[in-house]
C-alpha cells in the first residue's frame, strides 16, 4: 500500500459486517477516505490501487465492477459514508441500482475497470 495508508483487519461474523466495520472504524479513527480491497492485497496490482486512490480524489465513491454484472465499492470518502448509513452498500448489487442510488443521493462516483 502506498504511504500514508494503513490496513485494517476485518472483523465481524459475515462479510457484509466486515466491509462495514472497515469504513466505519477507518471514519472513525479521523480518515477521510477509505479503500476496501476485497480480494488478498498481494492479487491486487499496484496499477489499480493508485487508480481507485486517484479516483477518490476527484468523488466521493469508486465502483468496481465484478462477475455476473455486480459491482463493489471499493472506496469513499466520509461523508458519503454517513449519506449511505441506512443503504446496504456494502452488499453488491446490479451497476443500474448502485448508480441510480448514488444519483438519487447527490454522490459523485467513478468507475474504475482495469
């Protein structure tokens, strides 16, 4: 990882608990944007962790698209955190509906495919 970033520990019984805590804990502790990489950090090329960072620079939420048409978060920056407390966001869903909910919401998002 890059400087000045620090990796969490996932902690919760399921998945979708762990990626939330992930985003939670790191708002917590004063950062004020989070990366979630969902995959073993060493099967993730270097090439699209600067692209989701430099991503989150310019909007508050980066997507990545995965199998089957779903699509994960995998960085927000704070307030969009809060803005999406009672969405389920960290279960992945169709693109159509993840768009069309940050549209709904005023956030800004890009899509970051390589």
């Amino acid at each position: 990882f890059p400087a000045g970033f620090r990796r969490f520990v996932l902690v919760g019984n399921s998945p979708e608990e762990q990626v939330r805590n992930v985003f939670e804990l790191g708002f917590e502790k004063g950062y004020r944007r989070v990366i979630f990489v969902g995959q073993i950090p060493e099967n993730v090329s270097t090439e699209k962790i600067n692209q989701i960072i430099a991503a989150l620079e310019e909007t508050d939420m980066v997507l990545v698209p995965g199998d089957g048409g779903r699509v994960s978060i995998w960085g927000m920056n704070e307030k969009t955190f809060w803005k999406w407390d009672e969405f389920r966001f960290y279960i992945p869903e169709i693109v159509v509906e993840m768009i069309a909910e940050a549209m709904e919401k005023n956030i800004s998002y890009k899509i970051v495919t390589a």
